[in-house]
C-alpha cells in the first residue's frame, strides 16, 4: 500500500490518531487529498468492513489501543468488543475488500 505523505492535520484526530477507510474506486476517478467529498463515497465499488488505514503521530499520546501500533502509517484489523470495537496492527497483505457493499454483515463500530 502506498501512502502519499502524512494526513493532512484536520484528519488527525484525539491522541494524534487518524483512522481511514480502505475502499475501491472506479478506474479514473479522482480521489483529491483531504475529507473526501459525498460523490467519492456514493461511488465507491468496494470498502473494507473489518481493516482500516491507521495513523499514529510520532509524537501524540494515542488512545486506549494505539499503544501496539508504529508511528506512521500501518493497517488496522477490527477487534470487536461488548462496547466500541478497537483496531490492532495487521499485515497490510491481510486486508479485505467487500464488493457487494449491500449484503450488511459485520463492520467495524468505532
């Protein structure tokens, strides 16, 4: 997975954490930096429920399960809970995509 730089500062949230999703675009489509706009979301062709793109900063405290993750960028997998689910590190050769984005099923809560 090749990631460009670092978030951009409004995407770095509490604890200097960032969480993205981790999705499939039709081919051509441009995905600008920054929040992504409602068209990019409405045309997405597949999303991964269970993983997502992490961003620890090198230098915020985190949160309550940043702790195990590297500074910088590496791919979260859900841990599902009683409560909000959390993300523990992955391989990024670990994630999965969904294509059929209506069936429902399991989806990370955080």
């Amino acid at each position: 997975m090749l990631v460009p730089g670092d978030p951009p500062v409004g995407a770095i949230g509490a604890g200097g954490i960032g969480v993205g999703i981790i999705g499939l675009v039709p081919t051509g489509t441009d995905v600008p930096d920054g929040p992504l706009s409602e068209s990019v979301l409405e045309n997405l062709v597949g999303q991964s429920a269970l993983h997502a793109l992490v961003w620890k900063s090198p230098s915020g405290p985190g949160n309550s399960w940043s702790g195990p993750f590297p500074a910088k960028f590496a791919c979260g997998g859900c841990v599902m809970g009683s409560g909000p689910d959390s993300l523990a590190p992955v391989a990024c050769s670990a994630v999965t995509v969904q294509t059929d984005l209506e069936s429902g099923g399991e989806y990370c809560k955080l």
